[in-house]
C-alpha cells in the first residue's frame, strides 16, 4: 500500500488513523513494549546526567556535538539557532565528524548562516589526543547533545563520561535514546515517529530552552554563490522562458532511490512544459545520464554546484521531485514545493519534511522486509512499489495550485 501524505494537518491525521486502525493488538503490544523499552532507557540516562553534571546559571561558552551529513546538519539548524538564540552572548562551538569519511563531506559551517556558531571543530580522522586537548582548551561551561535518533543506548552513556571526566566540562543535558533496534514492524504499524528536527526541539524544551519553530532555518546566504548558481544555470539551460522543475535521483544509501527508469518517465513527462535541472553530486553524474537519455528539455548540474548554490537553484524552481536524502531536506528549507520518495527502510516520520501544504511524501507501507534499518538491499521494492503515476498526479496537483 503506497501512503500518499499531503503534510498539511488534516490528512497527516487521517493517514495516522488509518495506519492504526490496520495494526492488530500483537503490533500494538510490542509498539508499547518498545516504547517502553525507551522511557526506562531514558530514565536512567537522566539519573546518570544528573548524577555527572549540574546546572550552570554562568553560561559563557558552549560545546554542541552533532554527527551526521547533510541532512543530519540542516535537521540540527533550529535545534543550534534556538541554543543561540537563548545564549546570545556566549562563545558556542560544535563538535561533529562531518558526514562519511570517504563519500562526499558537507559541512554544518558550509550550511548554516554567519553569527551563530564561533567555530566548527571536526574530528573525523583526527588523532584522538588532539581533539581532546582541542575541547579541554575550550573551557567550555556546557555541553549540549544532539543525538542521531539511532544512537545506542551505551554510546549516550558512553559519550555522557567522555564530556565529563575526558573534556572535564561540568553542565550537559542532551542525551536522548530512541534507537531501540526491536519490533521495527509493530512500531510502524502503529506510531508515526516525531520528526528529527522536532525530536531535537523536545530535547532543548525538556532541558528549558525555548525551541524556535521547526521551519527556522538559519543558512548561509551569499551573493557570490547566487552569482555562480545563476550563471551555471543560464550556461546549461537555453533561454526557453520554460518554468523549471529540480529533480534529485540520487541519494547516499542505494536503498532510498527510485529507479532512475521511474524519473526518465516523469522527465519525459514534464519536458514539453518545463525544463527539468537533474541536481546532486558529483557521484550522481552517471545516474543523470541515465535519466536524461538525449532527452530534450533535461539537464544536468550534478556535481557542479556547492551545497548553497544548490539552494540557489531550487529557489528558482516551481517544484522539487527528490529522494529521501540531503538536497530533499534542503529543499523544504529554502521553502520550495516539494515531493519526497520515501523507502520503507526506516520508521515512518524521521526524516520527513515540515508539515506544509506544499509538501507532498510517498511512502509504502507493508512490506515484510519494512524498517529493516538495512544498509543493504538486493532489490528496491519499497521504492519500486512507488508508481510513476502516482508521483506526476502528486505534482500535477501540486503544479495546478496557484496559492502555493
């Protein structure tokens, strides 16, 4: 069954009744024992945090630890604008590893807009000590965790010591246990996960700071980088006075992409009325030329384009069409009309965009092999279960609303 969610509030609310109408009381049991699973979890993590740490009315500086890439970063940019927001005065740093070492690495400092962090430290492949004497130099009053949501429960715990006892700083909240790895199917069947960029907002309430709204994205807007997007663009699509629509095919896990034959068809299309810009990195390039195939009216700037002078691009599109992967994020950032593809990998809701009326997520539901947290797959079916025709009514429907 392939959920089509238009995430504006009423049918997100239909949809969640619809999925928990179908899940049968062993599901629900096993949800709830899961979930239970997590509040005791919780709970003896804040015992040991308050065991470890204390408040520190006295904030002048700020460690953040976030890990993750693309998405994870621009995911974590209302959690870090609301911390700064609270400490306007303080010297606030962020620890982070940078993405994956070996695949394309896109930094939070090449994201998020200027004032709100003091400096970005990445430890990805730095020797130990050095990272160490880097955070006890420091002197930072407070550490604050924002956790990846399938964080284990042992590495919380285990990253809660390091803070105190390795980097010797003495106040920190932050850690949060949600990756339970256990009855993935029955806690489908019955919850919708809250959101990462939510999630990480909860963690600042609970520890009283003030959230901004979710939608708060602080990026780093330049000219230079509209000047570059501008001219790419204009260098690569003729001057058709054609509307545009960003299409994003390729994702970092092979399991979230749609088949690149799925997007040749909705180019195909979409190519007499709009011209159609193939975005993503430099390892996406080989996929576009699948996509394109001397298609007329589908172009390229795969791997030509920073981070931010992607944000250009979309910002000039009717309509982004995207995997669930970091230019899908950035794309309900810059505001832009969105349909996300989703596999059913992962719990439903993680990842997803903003509830917006401009924003449309396929997803299907169902499978056997559904939230496997899998980092391989011989065949694609929950995506592949996704029908073309289902993606151009979503964009059609988009495309054909006038107040969006």
């Amino acid at each position: 069954m392939v959920m089509a969610m238009d995430t504006a509030m009423g049918t997100t609310t239909k949809a969640k009744t619809d999925q928990q109408h179908t899940a049968n009381r062993r599901q629900q049991f096993f949800a709830r024992l899961a979930q239970a699973l997590h509040l005791v979890g919780n709970l003896a993590l804040a015992w040991a945090q308050r065991l470890l740490f204390r408040a520190n009315p006295k904030v002048r500086s700020i460690l953040i630890f976030r890990t993750g890439s693309f998405g994870d970063s621009l995911c974590a940019i209302p959690a870090i604008a609301s911390i700064r927001k609270n400490f306007p005065d303080a010297r606030i740093d962020m620890l982070t590893n940078t993405g994956h070492f070996g695949k394309s690495l896109v930094s939070i400092d090449q994201l998020i807009g200027p004032g709100i962090l003091n400096r970005v430290l990445h430890y990805q492949n730095q020797p130990r000590r050095q990272i160490l004497k880097l955070i006890r130099n420091g002197r930072y009053d407070l550490v604050i965790q924002l956790p990846q949501y399938n964080a284990a429960w042992y590495r919380l715990l285990r990253d809660m010591v390091f803070f105190r006892f390795g980097a010797g700083i003495r106040a920190g909240f932050g850690w949060q246990w949600n990756g339970a790895p256990i009855f993935r199917q029955a806690r489908e069947a019955v919850f919708f996960s809250k959101n990462e960029r939510l999630r990480l907002l909860e963690i600042l309430e609970k520890n009283d700071v003030p959230p901004l709204p979710e939608t708060t994205f602080a990026l780093n807007w330049t000219d230079s980088d509209r000047v570059t997007a501008g001219s790419k663009l204009e260098a690569v699509i003729p001057a058709t006075g054609k509307p545009l629509i960003a299409v994003v095919a390729g994702a970092k896990r092979s399991q979230n992409r749609w088949p690149a034959a799925y997007f040749n068809a909705v180019c195909r299309h979409f190519s007499g009325r709009f011209n159609l810009v193939l975005l993503g990195g430099p390892d996406d390039a080989s996929l576009a030329g699948q996509i394109q195939q001397n298609e007329p009216g589908v172009y390229s700037l795969c791997g030509q384009l920073s981070p931010m002078q992607n944000a250009w691009v979309i910002k000039q599109c009717r309509l982004v069409l995207s995997n669930d992967t970091g230019l899908m994020h950035l794309s309900y950032a810059v505001g832009a009309p969105l349909v996300a593809l989703f596999s059913a990998r992962d719990l439903p809701g993680r990842w997803y965009p903003p509830n917006r009326p401009n924003v449309r997520i396929l997803r299907h539901f169902g499978l056997a092999c559904s939230a496997c947290l899998s980092d391989r797959c011989n065949r694609n079916i929950c995506m592949e279960k996704i029908e073309v025709a289902q993606v151009i009514g979503e964009m059609e429907n988009l495309l054909g609303n006038r107040n969006l």
